[in-house]
C-alpha cells in the first residue's frame, strides 16, 4: 500500500536513474532525515547509509558546522557570481586548500556545480587548448569502459555504460572508450594482475597508435571505477598507463568526484594510486554534499595555455552562473576544515581494516563471487557460480533484489549490473561498519 506522498510522487516527477515503469508501481522510498551515518524514511524506519547519499556524505548527516556555515553565509552575501573579474572570499580561500592539498602540482582552480559539469569543463578545456596549441587535429579523448563521468553531453560520453548512451545518440564523435580494468571479471585464467596491467597499458598503447597520437589528447580515469562497480584497479596499472600517456603527450585527467578527500584512505585516490595527473575534478565530498559545488584543479601548463590564449582572442567563454557560488564554497571551506581537524585521513585508515576484513567475509558468501575495495569504498559481486564466475543473466535483477532485502534490514547499497557498492559516510565507526555488514550478510541470506 503506497502512502499519500508516494502517489503524489508518481503523479508529478521523474527521477533521475530510475526504471521510470516499475517506479510507477513500487513507487519511491522517502526520506525524511538523517543523524550520523543514519538516515529515516517518513515511517521513522532507520538505515544505515552505506552508499553516503550518491558516494558524497562523508561527514554524514545533520553536521551543525556545516548547516551554520551555510546560513551565516546565506544572511552575509547569498549569491554572487565570478565572471568577469569579480571574485569573493570563500571562493579564493577554497582555491588556496586546495591547491595547498593537491596530490599533484597544481596552478588553479575552476569552479562548478557538478560533477558532470566539471568533466564537461575538462573536454572543453582540452578542445580549447589544443586549437590554441595550434593543433586541432588532437582532439580525441580516451576514456574506459564502465567509466563513469556524468551525463551531460560530452561526460556522458565520456561515460562507459550502456545507459547513458542507448537512444541518446551517445557516445559523441572522438570520445572512445578502452577495456575496464577489473581483475577478477576479465583477466585471463592465471594472468597476474601486474601481468593484466601490462596488457591494457598495451592494448591503451595499440588504440592510440592506430588513432594516430596526433590525433589523440586526452584520457581519463577514476582511481577507483564508482558506478561501474566500485573497481579497484590491478597493481601497476597506473604507473603503466602513467607511462604510456607520457610517451605520446597525452594529457592525463583523473575524475577524482567520488575518491577525493580521503575516500581511498588518503586525501586523493590520485596519490594512492600515483597517478601524474594534469587536470583534476572534484565535487560530492568537497562539501560532504551539503551544497553543489566542483571544481576544476589544472596544473600551469594547462593554465599557461588558456592565459596566452586569453591574450589573442579575448574571454574565456566558459562557465556558468554558480561556478564559485559563495556559499558551496564557504561549505567547501568548513569541510575541508573538519577533514583536517578531525584528522579523517587517519579516521579512514583506523577503520579500512575492519570493512576490508567485512568484505573479504562477505567473499566467502554462496552468492559474492569477489567482494574488495581500497580505504572505504568497495564492491562485491553477485554470481551464479563461484567456480566458473557464471554471472546472472543482467535482467535476473539479482543485485536489486539484494538492494530491496538489505533496505528491508535497514541498510542502503546501490546495483550496479550484478555488484553492490560499499561507501559509507567516512566518519563511520568500527561498530557501525560491522553493523553494516551484518545487515548486508542477512540480505544476501534472503536473496538465494
Ligand atoms: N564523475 C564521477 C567519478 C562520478 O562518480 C560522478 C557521479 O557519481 C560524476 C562524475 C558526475 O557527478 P554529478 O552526478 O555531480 O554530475
């Protein structure tokens, strides 16, 4: 039986990444409010939020710090924009942070909204450039398969599922994409994971080569794959594709939206998984999700370009009206603030062991065929046969069938195909991560 606020819910919206005709009959969980890693649905049920929101929240629900930074900034000075040379002090003080923590050196910072629309700024930037560079020819961007980097035009083509592409006319022109780097679902029968890393650094090397390296100027990559499964790359990936980037000066950007600020148990997945990044985009946890912002970190030889380009035709044409919106950046500002007292770097490597030690558990599941991940982000998949690694047919819904038990249990994960993500708020506690994974344990218990 739906409640009134379901009904009026599939009378009037449509949802974002959503089966828009089986919402129409099971209708939408609605939330009300949240405390910590908790959050309660309009009946007053809890459940532990273990996807952080959408891999945003990392300080969790109801952060008074956070709400008052807000409001102060909302009653001083609610909205200006920085176009044309105007500026504000939570936006030049949030570029300071962030170039002072970067994992890579970093010249300055472009702000946004989205996630989306940062990487949709990183095309752009690279289109730009390379016109500006005087070579308009290199132009292409490599991106991987189950990559995810949004859904506007250019990031949902950047993007590697299926979904975002089928009937929107998508991928555009020029954005390919390379293998997924997952071990355990495309390595060969007892191919080392440094061994599989050679290979796609290989394979990577081949598609550029018969794309032509002139025509070829940028690549992108998530430390670790979000929505296309929580994948934590094989060893040595990076330091190959690192080198390979190198060798036919091929610009490296590194979509840090999801593992920015400690997720991966340091600040940036970039430095766990040393990454020589150019460009660098974030948004979810630069505000614990409290306000929508991103942001664009490029090093000087990007900014170089765009200066001296400046200086030949005039404005950068290129932003949008809440780039820098003051109060996400004094949020923004207050979050990295609390990340850096309360030490949630540290906080992260406390607590990774007892949710990688839940995860290697949760491996020895009848239905996990492999369950792993890096500081606090991590997948597990749903197989058929754990010898033969058969997966389930992808319309079997067996991974929404578990998400719908564990919501009965009172925990939130997300399907993604056949996998189940893991990332919880960072400022979890041990107790909350076994408590977590009890609830999980128990729905996979009802979904064989
Ligand atoms: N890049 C990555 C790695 C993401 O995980 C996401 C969203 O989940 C995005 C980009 C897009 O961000 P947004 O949904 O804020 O547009």
């Amino acid at each position: 039986m739906l409640s009134n606020l379901a009904v009026r819910d599939i009378e009037t919206l449509v949802h974002p990444y959503t089966n828009l005709a089986t919402h129409r009959q099971n209708g939408p969980l609605v939330l009300e409010s949240g405390k910590g890693v908790y959050v309660y649905d309009s009946a007053g049920k809890e459940y532990i939020e273990g996807m952080a929101g959408l891999w945003c929240t990392a300080l969790g629900y109801s952060n008074q710090e956070l709400i008052e930074t807000a409001y102060e900034q909302m009653k001083k000075l609610p909205f200006t924009h920085i176009f044309g040379g105007r500026s504000h002090d939570p936006a030049i003080e949030l570029a300071e942070k962030l170039k002072e923590i970067a994992p890579v050196p970093i010249s300055k910072v472009f702000y946004g909204a989205s996630g989306s629309d940062a990487n949709d700024t990183q095309v752009k930037i690279v289109w730009y450039m390379n016109n500006a560079l005087g070579r308009p020819q290199k132009k292409k961007i490599i991106s991987r398969l189950k990559g995810y980097h949004g859904v506007t035009v250019a990031s949902a083509s950047l993007t590697g599922l299926p979904n975002n592409h089928i009937d929107f006319d998508l991928p555009l022109p020029g954005i390919m994409h390379t293998s997924c780097p997952h071990h355990y679902r495309f390595a060969e029968p007892g191919e080392s994971e440094q061994d599989y890393s050679s290979r796609l650094a290989a394979e990577l090397e081949e598609m550029i080569l018969r794309e032509g390296p002139d025509t070829v100027a940028a690549f992108i990559a998530e430390p670790v794959m979000g929505a296309g499964g929580a994948i934590t790359p094989p060893e040595g990936y990076f330091e190959k594709i690192n080198a390979v980037l190198a060798k036919y000066d091929i610009l490296f950007i590194s979509d840090e939206v999801i593992t920015g600020f400690g997720r991966t148990g340091k600040m940036f997945g970039t430095e766990t998984y040393g990454m020589n990044a150019d460009t660098i985009s974030l948004a979810k946890q630069i505000t614990s999700a409290y306000f929508p912002l991103s942001a664009v970190m490029m090093n000087e030889k990007v900014y170089e370009v765009l200066v001296d380009q400046s200086r030949k035709i005039g404005t950068f044409g290129h932003g949008n009206t809440y780039a820098g919106h003051p109060v996400g950046c004094a949020v923004a500002v207050k979050t990295l603030e609390i990340y850096q007292r309360e030490k949630i770097v540290d906080h992260v490597n406390k607590v990774a062991p007892a949710f990688l030690r839940r995860l290697d558990k949760l491996a020895e599941h009848p239905l996990v065929g492999e369950a792993r991940g890096v500081g606090l982000i991590g997948g597990a998949e749903l197989v058929k046969d754990k010898q033969t690694k058969a997966s389930f047919e992808a319309k079997n819904g067996v991974a929404a069938k578990a998400v719908a038990y564990a919501l009965e249990e009172g925990f939130i994960t997300r399907a993604m195909g056949d996998r189940l993500a893991f990332c919880p708020p960072l400022v979890i506690s041990e107790a909350e991560i076994e408590e977590m994974f009890n609830r999980c344990e128990r729905a996979l218990d009802k979904t064989l």
